[in-house]
C-alpha cells in the first residue's frame, strides 16, 4: 500500500513538473510573439509620446531605472517619462494619489499606461512578462518586507506588464493589498488567468482606474 502512495505522489509530482514547464513555455513564447508585435505597431506612439514629453519639460522622455525581478535579479526598466527630471530630489518616494511631481502630459500617460508602453523590450529581452506582479525597487521590498516578511515572495516568478494587483487597484493598493493579491496571482498562475487579466486590462486602460 506504501509503494502505490509513494508511486501515486511521484507521480503526481511529475506531472506537476511537466505542467509547470509547458506553461513556461508557452508563456515565454507568448511573451516573445505579443511583445513583438506590440512594439512594431506601437512604435509611433512611444515615439510621439516621447516628443511630446520633451516639448513639455526638459530631459531625457525615457525614464530608466533599476527594478528586481525573478529570483531578486536587478534588471533596468524603461518607461516614458511622467514626472519632472527631479522627482526624486530628496529621495526614493512612494507615488500618491495627485502626486505633484507628474507633469501634464505625464498625468495622460499614466492614466492611460502609454508611460509603460517602453517595457515591451524588457519582456521581448525576458526580463518581464506580459502577465505578473509590478516589478519594484530594491528600496522598497526592504522597506516593505520589515511588516510584511513575505513580500520578497513576489520575486518567485517574472514581473509583469501587467497583473492581477495592477487591474484590482494598482497604485491605490497598500503594500498588503498588493501582496495579498500578487501571491494570489503565483499560488493560481495559468494560461486561462493571464488571458483573464489581459482582458480586465483592457478596461483599465479605458477607465484609468488605479493611476496615478
């Protein structure tokens, strides 16, 4: 009776095993087609955006900036410039709800996420997904993780464009909230809920909901 539950687990387990690989596959694989595409057609919008924000404020009108992705690896984010050149002046800070350091033009982009458009090539280079949790800065997992020991557990897969944190409340979420419904996002993680959420994005980007 031991031999066939031991059999039956081991079994079980590859299966697992098996099911974990083809998802990834298909997921990078995805990642690779859709991100493609995506910045082919989007091009003259990231470039129009960009020559705007530079007619607005000076500086450059990419923002980059070093996150944390999978497993803790730091990789450079690059997003369209929504804030003035000297938005962190006094140091590293959370954006609130009215934030003054966002230009004009930069409140448009970020309620519409065209400021998040420039990620596409960190998911085409692998160091995101389409679907994930925000991708953070080393500064405030520390800071978060003295409350909240678990936070660093979002690290255990690929960042996102996009998530299941991002479309329920983004940046209006506290760092529990966030955590809550990212490791509910990992614990759950499949092809039919990244479809899921990329439709609900949809609807983000049309309402604005959870901006900043």
């Amino acid at each position: 009776m031991n031999q066939i539950v031991s059999k039956t687990i081991s079994d079980s387990d590859v299966l697992k095993k098996e099911f974990t690989l083809f998802y990834s596959l298909c997921k990078r694989m995805f990642d690779i087609v859709i991100s493609f595409i995506a910045l082919v057609v989007l091009l003259p919008v990231i470039l129009l955006f960009a020559l705007i924000v530079m007619i607005e404020t000076p500086g450059s009108p990419f923002f980059l900036q070093e996150r944390l992705g999978q497993s803790g690896r730091p990789f450079t984010i690059m997003k369209l410039r929504s804030m003035y050149s000297d938005a962190e002046k006094n140091g590293a800070q959370w954006a609130v709800k009215n934030d003054s350091r966002v230009t004009r033009v930069g409140k448009l982009i970020r309620q519409t996420r065209i400021d998040e458009l420039p990620q596409l090539w960190n998911v085409l280079k692998g160091d995101m997904s389409i679907v994930g949790p925000r991708p953070e800065r080393a500064v405030f997992i520390e800071e978060f993780q003295k409350t909240l020991p678990s936070f660093s557990q979002r690290l255990a897969v690929k960042p996102g464009l996009t998530g299941w944190a991002q479309i329920n409340g983004g940046y209006e979420l506290t760092p529990a909230e966030k955590l809550e419904l990212d490791l509910y996002y990992i614990q759950h993680t499949n092809i039919r809920f990244d479809v899921k959420i990329m439709i609900k994005t949809l609807r983000v980007i049309v309402t604005g909901d959870g901006s900043r």
